[in-house]
C-alpha cells in the first residue's frame, strides 16, 4: 500500500513542461484571434458573418448547444455517481466538474457572441417574460453556472488543505493561496459531516438544474412549431444526446490527463472499462431517440417535414447527417461492445470521434430547419438561400472551444485533478479490509 505522503506528492498539481507551455500558448494565440474577430463583428456588424433572414442562428447557436450540451457531463456522471455511492467514481468526478463548469461558462459566453448588441444584453433580464422559454434559459444558465462552481469548490476542500502543507516549503506563495481558499478546513468530525451533507445536496441541485437547462434549451425550439423541431420528444432527445456529448468529453479528458500527469495506477483501465460500458448506454439511449425524431415522420411527413428529411437523408446534408449518425453513434456502439474497445487508447479516439459527431449534430439540428421556413423562401438574394459560416464565425467559434479548453487546462495545473484525500482514504480502507480478509 502507497504511504499518504507519496498519494499526496502523487495528485498534487505540478507545473507544465514545454509542451504544457506551448499547448497553453496555442490556445491563447486561438483566443486573441477570435477576440479581434469578434471586435471587428461588434464593429462592422452582423453583415461580417452569413446569417441573414433565414438562416438568423447558424454556427453559434449550434456552439451553444454544444456547450450547454457537454456542461450535462457535471450531472449525468457526477451526480448521478455520487447519488448512488459507486466508489469507482472517485478519479474522475473532479475532471467531470471541470468540464462542467468550463462548457456551462463558455455557453453564457457564446449566447452573448451571437447578440447583434451585446450592449443591450441586460435588457434580456429588464424587460423579461416568464411565458418565453428564453426567459428561463437567462435564468437557468447563471444559476447552473453557480452550481456547478460550488460542486467543484466543495470537495476541493481537504484538498486545499493537503496541498497547502505540501507546498509550505517548495512553494510558500502557492501554499498561501491554497490556505486561503481551504476556508480553515481542518478534517474535524463536524466539519466532514456538514462537508459531505453540502455535496450532497449540490449533487442534488445539479441534475435538477442540469435537467431542466436541457429541457429549457428544448422547448426554445419546439415551441417555435417550425419544420424539424416541432416534436414533444424534443427535450428527452436533447437530454440523451448531451449524455453522449458529455460522457466523450469525459473519456477524451480523462485519457489526456492520465498519460501526461502518469496517473495510470489511479486512473486504471478497469475505469476506462466502465466508462466504455456508460458511454455505449447513452449512444444506445440516444441512437433510440435519433429513430424515433425521423423514422415516424418519414412516414407521417407533410410537404414541409418531407423536405426537410429529403435534404437530411438525400440531400445536402446527407454526408454530415450520415457522419453524426453512423461515425457518431453507431460505430462507437459497434466498437464498445468489445472489451479491446474499451481500452484507453481506443477509448480516447472512439471519444474525440462522439465530441465531433455531437457538435456537427448540433449543427445540422439548427440550419436545414431554418432553411425550411413556413413560407417557400422566394424573391431573395440566392446567398439567402443556403447557409455556411463565414471566416468571422469559423475564428469566433474555434476561439470559444480554444477558450474552454484553456479554462480546463489551467484548473488541471493548479488543482488536483484526482480527489486526493477521498483517494487515500478510499485506498487505506481497501487495504484495512485486505488485512482483516487475511488475518480470517
């Protein structure tokens, strides 16, 4: 058994080396370039991007989806693991909440990218109506964005504590600051009692507020009756398809942490196992709700509903909506159902693969129907008629995706990434059983 000193030295956070360094500088040259973009945006106005009448929403929309979609990763794991008390958990629910945290604040973010006028963005809470579903989606998102920092915050703090020891000689500022944010924590018997209440009242709050950010984001546009969204299904298949886009973050996350910080002997294959298994689940789940969205209204489809199905599965975008859904869903069911396929290593590609299928779903969830109004588009420029992001909106987006993984990457350098004291005292209870199996 690992002495707790050696666990400690083993998860604290450690400083990046050169590639770290250039990692963190790539992303940074990414996000200045999407903020000089944006400036010229702001500037110019939205005639800089390839919205117009019909297809108004396009590229940011779908960004936003995206990254309310991946936050759902914070309570379908997190919550839903420590609801039921599965121990296996424990290496993987802190990088679960990172996610979380940095998607839910880049969707925030991206909302405001897409306004014409980001100056008049207070009067969504001046003059709001409780009947639109985007009233709720204002309110909702800040206060996930709240939840989701607590469940990150909270059970950082024995962790704080630890480190703040651990760094008192090497690194005395550091320590400070982990002193600080360790609230006094000093592992008293009240202390962990009203500790492991708060977390799981937190675990609680976040699938609550995690289902009904999906359910809200939903009915945004099933509410709108348009061609595409109009389904009453629509917020159960927003839930199982952020199950799939979160899960894949996750794996993909957990792959690259595991192998540059050499954390395999807390991170193990038997993790990555089980993960495979939850990941095949979801796709199952939502491979299910992607039938039922188009294979009843090909048979029940109106002139305007075939349309649409005729450019999704024929059409123009026949080759992404055939990628999402093959590429996306069924080949990682296909592959999963392998033990092999849920090693690391294929696990970290089958995860990247589900993460590009989930924000391309996004986007062709969002364009072909606005490209499908009520009324045939006529007597408009032929540009209006077709869709596709300009170099504004290609720099602006992959700027917000530089932007949360920079947000990821920085809270992995200075946190812990693995819980550490729930880790020792996970392996010091195992070892205490082993020795009592033993000595019987």
């Amino acid at each position: 058994m690992k002495k707790f000193d050696d666990i400690v030295s083993d998860l604290a956070p450690r400083e990046f080396g050169k590639t770290g360094l250039a990692w963190i500088g790539f992303l940074v040259v990414l996000v200045i370039l999407g903020i000089v973009a944006y400036a010229d945006q702001v500037i110019q106005g939205q005639k800089v991007t390839n919205m117009r009448d019909y297809a108004l929403w396009g590229i940011y929309i779908s960004n936003f989806v995206f990254f309310v979609a991946t936050s759902f990763v914070g309570s379908a794991t997190v919550a839903i693991l420590r609801l039921t008390n599965n121990s296996w958990r424990t290496p993987l629910v802190r990088i679960a909440e990172i996610i979380t945290l940095a998607c839910i604040v880049m969707a925030g973010i991206t909302i405001t990218i897409d306004m014409a006028r980001p100056d008049r963005v207070m009067n969504l809470f001046i003059h709001a109506r409780l009947q639109s579903p985007i009233t709720w989606d204002i309110i909702i998102i800040p206060t996930f964005i709240v939840i989701s920092l607590l469940m990150l915050y909270f059970p950082l703090l024995p962790d704080f504590a630890l480190m703040k020891k651990h760094f008192e000689t090497s690194k005395p500022r550091l320590s400070r600051w982990y002193g600080r944010l360790s609230l006094k924590w000093t592992g008293s018997s009240a202390q962990k009692a009203l500790h492991s209440r708060s977390i799981m009242v937190l675990s609680v709050l976040i699938l609550i507020a995690g289902v009904m950010l999906q359910t809200i984001d939903a009915w945004l546009f099933s509410t709108t009756y348009r061609t595409g969204w109009d389904s009453s299904a629509f917020a159960p298949y927003f839930i199982s398809g952020a199950f799939v886009a979160g899960i894949g973050a996750l794996v993909t996350v957990i792959y690259i942490v595991r192998r540059t910080r050499k954390l395999e002997e807390y991170i193990t294959e038997g993790h990555f196992d089980k993960m495979g298994k939850l990941l095949t689940l979801a796709c199952i789940i939502y491979l299910y709700f992607n039938i039922n969205e188009y294979v009843i209204p090909f048979f029940t489809a109106k002139k305007g509903e075939d349309a649409h199905l005729e450019s999704l599965l024929t059409g123009h975008y026949a080759g992404l909506f055939w990628f999402v859904t093959l590429a996306g869903l069924v080949l990682p069911i296909f592959l999963l159902l392998f033990k092999k396929g849920r090693k690391p290593l294929p696990m970290f590609f089958i995860g990247i693969v589900v993460v590009i299928g989930s924000w391309w779903k996004r986007y062709i969830i969002i364009t072909p129907t606005l490209l499908e109004p009520f009324m045939p588009i006529q007597g408009v420029p032929e540009s209006w008629r077709t869709y596709f992001p300009s170099a504004h909106e290609w720099i602006i987006t992959i700027a917000t995706l530089a932007m949360a993984l920079l947000i990821i990457t920085l809270l992995v350098r200075f946190l812990p990434a693995v819980p550490v004291q729930r880790t020792a005292d996970e392996m010091e209870t195992k070892a205490e059983a082993s020795l009592k199996k033993i000595a019987s």
